[in-house]
C-alpha cells in the first residue's frame, strides 16, 4: 500500500494557480471584520498528521487568474495550533496582522506582533506557532512559481 | 532644454532591486510602532510637479537583496495627499493597514478601510488618495520586474 504523504503547511492547491483562467481584472475583496474578506474563502487544511494544526487560509491575490509574480494568504492559527516544520527553495515574506506568535526560522525564535515583516530565506527550517489565547493572523507573500515544501524532520519513505 | 519627465507615484530607485547585492538571507523588520520598522528607511518622493503630494514610501521586500519576484512596499498619504494619476503594464496589490482612504482604478472610485484588499489589473488607471484627518497607509505588492509608471493626462514631451 502506497504511504500518503504528509500534508504541507503551505503546499500550493491546484485551484491556486489557474493559469488557464485568464481573467486578469481589477477586482475588491472588502474586509467583512475579523480576518474574512468578500469573495474569499476558507481553506482549510485536511487534518492528517500531526505536522501542523489549526490553520485556516484564505487566498487573497493568486486564486483569481492574475498574472502577478507573487500570491498573497492571510493564514490564521488558533490558539495553541501550529504550522508544520517545513523546508523549500521558495522563499516567504510573513507580515504579523492580527494577535502574536512565534516564528523559528533557521535558528532564531522570535516573537511577532503587528505588522513585524519576517523574509524567510530560501532553505531556512521554519515553522509558525501561537502559544497564546487569541488567533494569531499573518500576511503570507511567496512566488507564484514555487517548489513544494518538504515536512522537515520527516523520514524518508 | 531637455524637459524633465514628472516623477512618478511608484517610479522604481536603483537602489531598489539591488540585483548584483546577491543577499539572501532570513531577515526581520520590527514594528517599532507608527508604521516605521527597523533597518527600513523612508524614501520619499522628490516633491517635484503637482502629480502627487504628500506620500512616503518603505520598501520592506526588495531594497535588501532578496530574490522574491515581487517587492513590498509601505506607503503613506498625509491627510490630504494623494499618489499621482497612473497607468502602466504591471499589476498593483493594495491592502490597507492604516487609517482610510480612496482608491480610483478604472473608472471605480472606493473607499480603503483596514484589510481591504485591490487588485488593479495590468492598464488600469489608478490613484489613491487621503481627505480625511489621519493618515492613509497601505502595503502596496508589485512584481520585481515591471514597467516604469507613466503619469495618465500628461500631455506628451
């Protein structure tokens, strides 16, 4: 029996990217309140494994057919939740827009709070957490064209 | 006399995308409050013609060497200013962090409240401004590699 993978914090959904779409036109996603935006859903993570959890992500720029370079994600994790401990070619820009969290990266641990912007190197371990009582919120900016993350630490099959 | 070209909202420095710089390595921006972060500098516009007035611009992604295909800015309208009149091939990102303000692109004028989020599709002509009593911040997200701006409505030199 073929082993399932395990399912990556920020790995790139088919429906992310449709080239084929061509719509490339000025659109508005209004902020209803509390991190939702109109015409943006929720994308929820299945929940296999024990690499990440309780994270939403919401596509704001890259699900629409625009021909930008780069896509933009409002992720969110609960409290006491994590993303996986991940490693790729591609590098992040993580902007903090909502509560704290911690954020390891290479070696470093560091808070972030309001609008402190990390840029994540390519090939740097790197994993986000929120230990307190609240969501913690972040802007995500990557490539459009980018490898897929790999579970760091995870053996190989 | 060679007639100087107005200087454009969103015109790209050199010192922007310091391609031959070859860093790439993690990097953190601290929030220090007022919208100002560590190790980001303003760059101000030269207030040069009556295009636009009273903006400033922190580049947090792309004056430090990274090799993202995109770069992310900072800018801020004073109570009253507003980004010249503009047009070009490139696409814009627009999320607003701070205060209000409005957005003309196409021919829809909107109003830019925390977390709203624009697309301003490739041609579009665009302009944001701020008539309110504080002032208007928003990231703004661009490809690396773009076009330079041209100022929509000025006559041709």
């Amino acid at each position: 029996m073929k082993k399932k993978k395990p399912t990556s914090f920020c790995e790139i959904p088919s429906e992310e990217n449709p080239a084929a779409a061509g719509v490339n036109k000025d659109a508005f996603y209004r902020h209803k309140g509390n991190f939702s935006w109109t015409g943006v859903t929720d994308q929820p993570y299945k929940t296999a494994g024990t690499e990440w959890s309780d994270v939403i992500r919401r596509v704001l720029i890259g699900a629409h057919g625009e021909t930008t370079r780069f896509h933009v994600r409002y992720f969110e994790i609960a409290p006491g939740g994590r993303s996986s401990l991940e490693q790729h070619r591609h590098e992040h820009v993580v902007i903090c827009v909502r509560g704290e969290g911690l954020m390891l990266s290479g070696k470093r641990r560091r808070k972030l709070k309001f609008m402190d912007t990390a840029y994540i190197a390519p090939g740097s371990v790197h994993r986000l957490s929120n230990p307190l009582e609240e969501p913690f919120g972040f802007l995500c900016i990557v490539n459009s064209r980018r490898d897929r993350p790999k579970i760091a630490g995870t053996p190989k099959s």
